[in-house]
C-alpha cells in the first residue's frame, strides 16, 4: 500500500505566481479531504470531495483557492494568485466512507513558502 | 463555534513511564473520535478510533477512553518509548452530511510529547 502521495513536497514561490499542488488518494478510497496547517491556526478542512465529486468547500479561505478531482486517483489544490499568508503546510487525505466512519489517512503534504 | 481543544500543550515523561494525553471536545452531536500522531516531517498518522457508544478501547500499548459526561477524551501510552515523541493531536468527526457520505474530521491544537531518556 503505496498511502497518499503528494507532491511536491516543497514549494517556494514568490507572490502572485500560481501554484499547484497534486494529490493521488489511496486505491479504493472514496473520499479526499484538503487540509492547511499552520502554527497559528493548526490543521483546517479546506474542502473535500466524495466520488470525486466536492461536497462542501466551506473552508476554502478565498477565491483564490480552487480544487478539482478530476477522476478518483487525482486530485489538485491551485492558489493562484499566491500570497505570503498561504505559506503553510497542506495535505492531502483520503479514506473509505459506506455505511459508517472511517479514519483519514494523510499524505506527507506539501510545504509552501511563498516569499 | 464548536471546537476541540487540548488541555496541556506540552508534555514531558521519563522513557518506560505511561504517559496520558487528554483532549476537551465541545459539539455534542460528535459520535466518532480519533487520534493521531505526527512526527516532524509528516503527515499525521492514525493511532487509534473511537466511537460514542463506548467508553475505552485498547490497542497495542495504546488506550483511548472517552466520557461524554463531561466531553473528554483522553490517549493512554504505555511503557513509552523514544519513538514516541512527537505530537498527537485528537479529532472528531464532523458529520458533513447524512447518508453513509463523506465525513469531514476537526481536529484540536496538539499535545508535544517529548520521551526523556
């Protein structure tokens, strides 16, 4: 079992420039989850999806922040444009949802710095 | 609005002793509790569940107990090692919507625990 792959795993950018971050879920899983975590404000749900389809983006702190899954072994995460308050950590996580819960498993995530 | 929270944000314990990490939630309606490990570096790592309709569960050297009197969840370690440093973080599920669908997770600050030696 390969886990949640993101990459890349570091990101440095400077502002205004567009970025893109990818994420391939665990084969099988039905769920994606995006998730930002900073210091100051821990790990927020950003938005999620549920066979492929996003269920609710409530967390998406701007416009600026889009996410798409395109089929269910890909996902990306794009900020454009970037700004230095987005520098943060974000990851990628996914899992099996039916009839009841099931934990999340996370990927390594992606460090971003935008300068 | 409603959050979940940990008590102590820094924790300190001797290697081979127990250590207990302990975690307030506040929504109500939250039935499904999990907490995870993160090491420098990483994404946070499943430990162990729990779900509303019981009090404890037990894994290998690992103990959640839940009371839902007084909203309180709590990570039992036992024997610690040095592998166990790292940060833990407890969550609970936020169900986002009903029907067996997807289930969003909110998770609190984090406990450092740091296995002295």
């Amino acid at each position: 079992d390969a886990g949640v792959i993101q990459s890349p795993r570091h990101e440095v950018t400077e502002m205004g420039q567009e970025v893109t971050l990818r994420c391939k879920p665990i084969s099988g899983h039905n769920s994606l989850f995006w998730y930002r975590q900073t210091m100051m404000r821990g790990l927020e749900l950003l938005i999620y999806f549920n066979n492929n389809v996003p269920i609710d983006d409530s967390g998406m702190p701007e416009d600026r922040f889009s996410a798409k899954m395109p089929n269910a072994s890909f996902s990306t995460l794009k900020i454009q444009p970037s700004e230095p308050r987005d520098s943060a950590v974000y990851f990628c996580a996914s899992s099996l949802v039916g009839r009841g819960n099931s934990p999340l498993h996370f990927g390594n995530g992606t460090r971003l710095t935008v300068t | 609005g409603e959050s979940v929270g940990l008590h102590l944000p820094t924790l300190s314990v001797q290697e081979g002793d127990n250590s207990i990490i302990n975690c307030a939630y506040s929504n109500s309606a939250s039935d499904y509790f999990i907490w995870y490990k993160q090491e420098s570096g990483k994404g946070p790592q499943f430990i162990i569940d729990i779900r509303s309709n019981m009090d404890k569960r037990q894994g290998q050297r690992v103990t959640v107990l839940l009371n839902k009197t007084v909203k309180h969840l709590s990570l039992q370690i036992a024997a610690t090692q040095p592998g166990d440093s790292a940060v833990y973080f407890c969550a609970e599920n936020v169900r986002l919507y009903s029907g067996g669908g997807a289930d969003g997770l909110t998770f609190g600050k984090g406990t450092h625990l740091i296995i002295q030696p």
